[in-house]
C-alpha cells in the first residue's frame, strides 16, 4: 500500500483475544478453546474435528468470514493485473452471499485512494475505513463478535502489505487464513510472489477461488449448488499466476 501515516495509538495491533499454541513451520496454529474432544472421545464428531484440523485446512460456511481488502479507485491503474483481481473478487462475494458466509469490506484512506470500485459488487456492504497496513484493528470487534469463526478467505490488495499483514494478524490469533491467490496482487510482481511465499511460510493457506468455493459448497446436491455453478462455469480469469509458479520455482518448494 502507499504509506500514509504509521497507525496510531488506538489502532495498535491487539493481544490476541483467543489463547493460541506457538505456530510451527508451515502449520497453521490452532486456538486451545477452539479444539475439538480427542479422537477417542465418544462425544467427538469427525466433521466437528476436521472443520479445525489445523493441517487440513477445511473451510465450512458456518465458521468462515471473508474479507475483501482496499479494492479501491486509485489502485485501478497502479496493481498488477488489477481488474482480473477484483473479477475473481467479485466472484468470492457472490458466493458468500449465496452460502450466507459474512463478508466485510475495507478501505485504506479512501479520501486519499478513493471508493472501492463498483464492479466489486460490494453495494450493501459498509466500508470500514483504516489507515493501518492491517485490517485485524479496524475489524476486531467483528472479530470478536463470532466466537464460532475458525476460517478467513482473504482477498484484495497490496499482497506485500494489507494482506500478508493482516493474515499474519489473524494467524497470531489462531485463525486459519486461506489467500485467494487469484484474489491478491501487487504493483510489483515480485512483492506479490515473496509475499505469497512468506504467507506460506507463516501457516496460511494458499487456494484458489474454484478450490475454496467448491470446498464451501461441499455438494452437487447443495440447494444453491445450480446457482454457483452459473458463477464458476468459466474459468476465473488468467492473473500471472502460472508465470509465478513455473518452473519449479524454489521460492514454494
């Protein structure tokens, strides 16, 4: 993002609200309120264990939260592949809407950087504004509110900062974090791609849109399964990712 002014006071990263074990490498940590009985327990449901296995990373509708991150005007000719991004974006909102998964939307000094751009499909949503390279702060109390939040599908823009920023916070607050890959970008290409690796490397998740709505909808025979198959009938639009990862590249082995 383009710097603006540090964040203040009130806009500190908090402590984490949820008790949370040291992450290992490339696992995602896991909060201790949040574990499941073991398996041996008669009280333990297999779909109940495998919505907060840590190394599976599952998403389900009723414990998942997306968020749409500094889609705005001014980036428009700035990021990398920028309405391919907010396409898939859209995409990703859509969803959410058909599968009742909350989605929330911010804005980085938008009276420098402008609206969110409206091909997004954001009416209804109220922007959060914020200055910090993060969007955990001005979100926390929406946080807060979902005890029963286990996944967030993360979206939007600037890979190398917003984003890895953010998914660094909510992975401090034991949160799975799932980066639509062909949701984020960068001005630079390779801030994109040392950013998604560094994403990688902390525990996120990295999927792709198809991946994660498939994953949402579980089902052919989900009720609303006809209705997202009309927005994924054509593949999500080409955003560089193949030149990113070719090759074998080392940044992700």
């Amino acid at each position: 993002m383009l710097a603006v002014r540090p964040c203040s006071a009130s806009e500190e990263r908090p402590g984490s609200h949820r008790e949370t074990t040291e992450p290992f490498p490339n696992t995602v940590p896991v909060s201790r309120k949040s574990l499941c009985p073991w398996p041996s327990s008669p009280s333990a449901h297999p779909q109940d264990m495998a919505a907060v296995r840590p190394s599976l990373g599952r998403v389900l509708p009723g414990s998942s939260i997306l968020f749409l991150c500094d889609m705005q005007e001014k980036f428009r000719h700035r990021v990398t592949y920028f309405p391919e991004i907010v396409s898939v974006a859209a995409r990703m909102l859509k969803v959410a809407r058909l599968l009742e998964v909350p989605a929330v939307l911010t804005e980085q000094y938008p009276k420098g950087l402008g609206p969110t751009v409206p091909e997004l499909g954001a009416e209804g949503l109220q922007p959060v504004h914020k200055t910090c390279f993060s969007m955990v702060p001005a979100l926390q109390q929406e946080l807060d509110a979902r005890p029963q939040l286990r996944s967030v599908l993360l979206c939007g823009i600037e890979a190398q900062a917003c984003i890895l920023n953010t998914a660094l916070d909510l992975l401090d607050q034991g949160l799975q974090v799932h980066v639509v890959v062909d949701a984020c970008s960068s001005r630079s290409q390779v801030d994109r791609l040392v950013a998604l690796s560094r994403m990688r490397q902390s525990g996120a998740f990295l999927s792709t849109s198809e991946g994660l709505i498939l994953q949402l909808v579980g089902d052919a025979a989900h009720p609303q399964f006809k209705e997202i198959q009309k927005v994924i009938k054509e593949p999500a639009p080409d955003s560089g990712l193949l030149g990113l990862f070719q090759g074998q590249n080392p940044i992700f082995r």
